[in-house]
C-alpha cells in the first residue's frame, strides 16, 4: 500500500460521516482490516480515542444508518 493511500483510509476513518463500507469499497479494507491498520499507525491513547468515537457509531456503520442516507461522505467535501 502507498504511503498516500494509508494516509486516506486514516482520513477517512477519522471522519463522522464516511462508513466503513466505504472504504471497504474503494480501498478493499474492511472494518477489521482499518482497525488493524488504525492501531499500528497511531499511538495507542489516539486509537483508544478512536475506537471510542466510531463503536457503534450510526455514521460509521451503514447498517445502523438510516436508508434516506445514500452516500458516504458529504455533498460539498472536496469542492473548491
């Protein structure tokens, strides 16, 4: 995996309203696989903090989301 690559699953992870299944779409991680890397590239109080912010996490986990939801991250992200 490139440097950038890992760099953005951690963005993405960190982020409220991208799912899990996200990035499992466009990177191939899946929840499991985004802890793994989560723990092994931040110190362990951040992953701690981490795993507290997104367990069970309706954002998080499209499953728990509500169905009127359809996208995986914000409308207006990335606009410039």
């Amino acid at each position: 995996m490139q440097e950038h690559e890992k760099s953005r699953i951690i963005e993405m992870a960190w982020e409220d309203r991208t799912p899990f299944e996200a990035i499992e779409a466009t990177f191939g991680y899946a929840e499991k696989d985004v802890i793994k890397l989560m723990r092994s590239n931040l110190k362990p109080s951040s992953f701690r903090l981490w795993r507290e912010r997104v367990s069970g996490r309706k954002t998080k986990h499209k499953s728990l989301r509500s169905p009127d939801v359809s996208r995986g991250y914000c409308p207006t992200q990335y606009k410039r």
